[in-house]
C-alpha cells in the first residue's frame, strides 16, 4: 500500500476540512486532505454564510449581540441541552473567525437580521458576482481551497477516506480508497475528521432520528454526505452523540416545483394538518418552529392552503415574514400555478370548492368545513382566538378555487453523531479523549439540543470554521507535545 507522510491528516475538504487544512498550514504543519468528492465546500457551498459575533463588520456598527448576549441567548434556547463550554468557544471565536476569513480575502456583505427576532450574526458572502443570496458561499470555499494549495496542503480529490489507523489507544493515521480503487494510507500524528454528518444517508436518518427520507422528510441531500467520519470515529472506539436532522420545512422535490415558490409558501395563510384543522399560528417567524409542528402532525405532512382572492393579493403584495431572498416577487403566481398542473407536480392542488379540496389532498372534510368556518370567523372579528395569529395577517378563505400546497418537514443536513469536548478532541466511551483524534462541524456538531437556533443565523457554518479551526489548533499543540 502507498505511504504518505504528514503532521496532521485531514478527513474531507468541506467547510470545516478546509478550515482546518488551511490553519494548520499556516500554523507551520504538514498537511494532507482527503476529499471524496471531485470538488471542494462540500454542502456549504449551497448556503450563504457564517456566524460572527462581536466581528470587525458587527461592531463597527455597534451590532448587538455581544459575545455574553449571545452565550445567554443561545443556553436558554436550547435549555442547556448542549456543551455550554464548546457552545461559548464556538461563539467567542466566532467573530475572529470572520476576521480570518477576511485575512484570506473572503468579502462579507453588511451583516444584518433576516427573520423576525433573530440576530444580526449572519455573515453573508459577497460573491464574485451578483447579489449576496443563495450559493454565495461557494466563493469563500473557493478562496480557502485556493489558500490551502497556496500554503501547500496536499489536497487529494476523490480519495475518500475508509478507516482510522491505531497503534495502541493513539490514532496513527487514515486508509483511503483512490479512484483505481487502490488503498492508501496517510500516516499522521493527529488526524480530524470533518465528513459533514449523514444528510444523504436514508438509512441513517431512519436509523437515528426515525425520519423516512422522502416520505415525511424532504431535507436537501448534498451527495456524498455518508456519515463516513462518524462510522470510522465510533469504529476507533469515538462515542456518540444523540443525531437529529437541522429541521426547517419545505415542499418535497423543491426543484421539480421551482424555487419561485419559496417565498410563497412562507407567507402567513392557513397551514391545515390532514384532519383539516389548525396546528400553529402560521405567522410563525422561526422555520424549525414550524418544522417540529408539521413533524408532529399525522403523516407528519400539512397543507398550505389559499383561496383565489388571496393567489391575486399576493401578485401585487408579498408579505415578507422570513426570506433572504431580495426581492420576493410572485406577480407571475398564475403561470406557476399553471406550470405545476401542467408538469403533474403531485403536491399541488387545485379545487372548486372546499369538498373538492377535501376530497384530493385525503383532508377530512367535516374537519376541514368546520376549520374554514371557524377561521373565517376569526377573519371576520379580527382575532385569532386560538393561535393568536396578527390581525393584518387574517384573511378568509372563501373564494373558489382553493389551493393546497403539501408541506413537510425539510431544511438541511444532519446534525452530530461524534462525541467532542470544547477543544474538538474526540471522546471515548469513557469520557477520555482518543489521543491523536478530532472532529470537526457537522459530524460533532450536536449543541442545539432538539431545535436549531434560528435566532442566531449561519450557526452551523460557523461552527463548521471555527471548530476546524480549533481542531487544527488543538492537533498543532497535541503534536507539539509529542516532541
Ligand atoms: C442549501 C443549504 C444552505 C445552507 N446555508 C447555510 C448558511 O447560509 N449558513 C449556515 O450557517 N449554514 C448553512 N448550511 C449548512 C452548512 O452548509 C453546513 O453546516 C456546513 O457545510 C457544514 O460543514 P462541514 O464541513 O461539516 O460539512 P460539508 O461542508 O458538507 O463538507 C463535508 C465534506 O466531507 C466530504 N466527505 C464525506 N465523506 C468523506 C470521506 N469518506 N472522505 C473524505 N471526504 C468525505 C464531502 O464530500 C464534503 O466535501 C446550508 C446547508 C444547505 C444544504
């Protein structure tokens, strides 16, 4: 088997595997990445950008929140269920994180607060061109990849890595597969693990979080997302960590229906669970929220549900409660309506009364009679008795055709599975850390308890960078140590 030697082995170059190849570099280490993929970023390549607090951009406008603010914000949210010492590392590093990423030459966009009541944390790529928005990250990995081969890490593409090398109780080294199928082993004193969780693994997520991909989760499937590092981290005798997926909710087969839809099926109208009624006040601003909701309902599926008065409102009217999207615009809603029916897009539903609803989405039509007229009642008087839904948000629904659109819960990847402390050394199950091994965002990344905090945006990206970095941090030091 091909040999290759290095200080530090680092297990994917995602957001997190790239950070920490990069800092080690510059910390002076001898670095080789494996990546499975024929690319780099892996899934945060799809998103926007990450958390800083206290940044050189927030406090130069005297953003809030501080680093305790946040701290406080984030342990009450998540009611403790979560490392408080590795939350408060994540955090505090966070800003200067920022700073770094600036240093390499990734330009953020003004951070400022994009849903109801939640922080101005969110560092939003400014892309290579065109506005900030969807995908702009993929320039920032773009700059750390260039970085990483600038500082000479050895970065081997579709080379994913199979198993943890062990002498003893010390981790050694990784085995990887080349693309001829050959093994190679990377020989190292300190290997991080960074694979990015489970998210394109249905067995997995049936597995740990009981969810049935496809059915009645509808989450973003980035490929290659196996939960490889976790695997290979339990079967170097890693503990594990409870694993959830970073819920939101969404529409199944988001492409197929056009991401023209997105803004749409946030606004405030009825969401209506398969016994016709109610479940949530839909002004709900914190998409998780709503996800958990629509998680605990029957089939785990809803329906957002308008009449025709309301689709022609909205050409003219986007209320915009929780999109970064810049400039919502749903004005052409009847050519998209028309778009879905005429492609058998099988989540859309077009009706002529309220039976005819009923009767093509499975809705129990007593209950859905009986909800409508309840509703239309709360419209009438102007108060939402039971959800408490704002009053310039309640419009009947009365007006022939009625549109259901099924929603379910959906959102991103996974979230955990490897056991770290607050210096991302990986824990046995005895609490004592595996020497020579750390793990790094989403595959250790299991401090939001059962909800993902929302009010603090580009968490998990953040976490990925900063605990990459502090996993390359950490290593440099261990391998120091070894002398
Ligand atoms: C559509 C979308 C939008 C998002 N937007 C945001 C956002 O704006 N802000 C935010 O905070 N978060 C966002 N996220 C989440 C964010 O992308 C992740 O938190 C982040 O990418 C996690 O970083 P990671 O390094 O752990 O995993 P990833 O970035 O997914 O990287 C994992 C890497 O591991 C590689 N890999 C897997 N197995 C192996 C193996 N055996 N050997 C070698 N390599 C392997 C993969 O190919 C991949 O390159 C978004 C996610 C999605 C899907």
């Amino acid at each position: 088997m091909v040999q290759i030697e290095a200080d530090v082995a680092i297990v994917a170059a995602g957001a997190s595997g790239l950070a920490a190849s990069v800092a080690a570099a510059q910390l002076g280490l001898k670095v080789v990445t494996l990546e499975k993929s024929s690319t780099t970023g892996g899934a945060a390549n799809m998103g926007m950008g990450p958390l800083g607090i206290e940044s050189r951009l927030t406090r130069a406008k005297q953003f809030q929140p501080t680093q305790d603010q946040a701290f406080e914000v984030f342990m009450n949210y998540v009611h403790w269920q979560a490392d408080g010492r590795l939350v408060r590392e994540h955090l505090n590093k966070s800003g200067e994180t920022i700073s770094w990423l600036e240093s390499l030459g990734v330009v953020f966009s003004e951070p400022a607060s994009y849903f109801p009541g939640s922080f101005p944390t969110w560092h939003i790529v400014q892309p290579e061109s065109g506005h900030p928005g969807p995908t702009a990250a993929a320039t920032m990995l773009r700059i750390m990849t260039q970085r990483a081969k600038e500082l000479g890490v050895k970065l081997m593409l579709q080379t994913p890595a199979t198993r943890l090398v062990k002498d003893g109780n010390r981790i050694t080294g990784v085995i990887a597969e080349t693309q001829s199928g050959d093994e190679i082993q990377v020989n190292a004193k300190a290997v991080i693990v960074a694979t990015g969780g489970f998210g394109d693994n249905p067995k997995m997520i049936k597995k740990h979080t009981g969810f049935d991909w496809g059915r009645d989760l509808h989450t973003f499937r980035i490929p290659g997302l196996e939960g490889d590092g976790m695997r290979m981290a339990w079967e170097a005798g890693a503990m594990s960590t409870p694993m959830r997926m970073e819920l939101s909710f969404g529409v199944a087969d988001p492409m197929a229906l056009g991401l023209e839809w997105l803004p749409l099926f946030h606004q405030p109208h009825l969401m209506l669970n398969l016994q016709g009624e109610r479940f949530i006040n839909e002004a709900e601003g914190n998409d998780s929220f709503k996800g958990n909701a629509i998680a605990l309902q029957k089939d785990r599926v809803c329906f957002f549900v308008f009449d025709e008065t309301i689709k022609n409102e909205m050409k003219s009217y986007l209320d915009f409660i929780n999109l970064v999207i810049q400039t919502p615009n749903v004005a052409n809603i009847d050519e998209m309506i028309q778009k879905a029916v005429d492609s058998k897009y099988p989540h859309l539903f077009v009706a002529n009364s309220a039976e005819d609803l009923a009767a093509q989405t499975g809705m129990d039509p007593v209950g859905l009679g009986t909800q409508l007229a309840e509703y239309n009642g709360f419209c009438e008087h102007g108060y939402d008795e039971v959800f408490i839904k704002p009053q310039r948000y309640l419009r009947p629904v009365k007006q022939a055709p009625y549109y259901a659109l099924q929603l379910y819960p959906a959102g991103y990847g996974s979230l955990g599975g490897i056991k770290i402390n607050y210096k991302t050394e990986v824990l046995d199950k005895e609490w004592s850390p595996i020497p020579g091994l750390y793990a790094s965002g989403t595959d250790a990344c299991n401090i939001y308890g059962d909800t993902y905090v929302f009010q603090l945006p580009g968490n998990t990206m953040g976490f990925a960078i900063t605990t990459g970095r502090m996993a390359a941090e950490h290593a440099a030091a261990y391998i120091k140590s070894l002398g």
